[in-house]
C-alpha cells in the first residue's frame, strides 16, 4: 500500500511538471526451483540478496518493493523508458557475472523485466498493466529478457474540418 501511495504521488508530479517516469516489473525466471532444489530457507534467503542487488544500484528517489512472491516493482522518477531500461540491463549483468551467495549455495538469478514509460495520462493501475504485459511477453520469449511496454492506443479523432460559408 505505501508503495501505490507514493507511486501515485510520483505519477502527479510527473503529470504536473511533464517529467519523465518509468515503472519497471520484475520476476525471477524459475524461482519454484531454488526453492524446490535448495530450500525454502535458501529461497529466503535469494530473494534478500537480489532485492539488495536493486537497492545497491538504485538512485535514492527511486521507489523499490516486493511486488509478490518473487515479483519486484520498481518507480523511477525522471527517467524515460530507454534510462530505465540502461538500469536493468546493468542489474542483469552483474547478476550474470557475480553469483549470490545463499545458505551454502552460489546461485546465479537470471530475471525477466516489462519497462513502461508513464504517459501523463494515465493511471498507476494503467501504468502497472502495461508493464505486466510487458513482462509477460519477456518471459514468453525465453525469459532472462526485459521488454518495453507499448503506448497504450488512443482513439483516433478525425481532424475537424474547416466550417465553409455558402453564399
């Protein structure tokens, strides 16, 4: 709850002052197994030290929380799609290249990631929608993969017509 409380407040001023945001989903491909494989302690203790992954790299403003199960959400205020995305791919790296540490287990986490960009518009439950899509598509693609969230489509208006006088 606080974190929609201040995801809301964000997205004010996002609207208010046209700035820049992204909200950024993420899950952990194949988590069932660390837990199935290693222990629910193990689990415990993956999901710790990939959350401090996220919190090491992010900047102070931005808003990160457990989302569910092992699904993560994260707000970046002033940053556009392409930014949030530079930031994801960062967090994947290292996780590629330097393992956690769990219990007594060195654990690699790969991560499927859905960016959307906030459109000034819209919701936080639009926003979140978009990016749950996104991730969707991610993990249906192969996972260990982040996608963009498309616009959302606007209804298409034909142009108003000049009024012609008859004489």
């Amino acid at each position: 709850r606080e974190f929609i409380r201040l995801a809301n407040s964000e997205l004010a001023r996002a609207q208010r002052y046209q700035h820049a945001l992204s909200l950024v989903l993420i899950d952990i491909d194949h988590f069932k197994i660390i837990n199935d494989q290693f222990g629910h302690h193990t689990g415990d203790e993956a999901l710790i030290c990939f959350a401090a992954s996220w919190m090491a790299e992010k900047r102070t403003h931005d808003i990160f929380a457990r989302w569910g199960g092992e699904e993560f959400i994260l707000l970046l205020p002033e940053t556009d799609q392409h930014h949030a995305r530079q930031l994801v791919e960062r967090v994947r790296d290292k996780m590629l290249t330097k393992p956690m540490v769990a219990g007594n287990n060195r654990l690699i986490i790969k991560f499927s990631a859905g960016i959307s960009a906030y459109t000034g518009s819209e919701t936080f439950e639009q926003l979140a929608q978009r990016a749950d899509l996104a991730l969707y598509q991610a993990k249906q693609q192969g996972r260990n993969q982040t996608m963009i969230a498309e616009l959302p489509q606007c209804e298409k208006t034909e142009p108003e017509q000049p009024q012609r006088s008859v004489y």
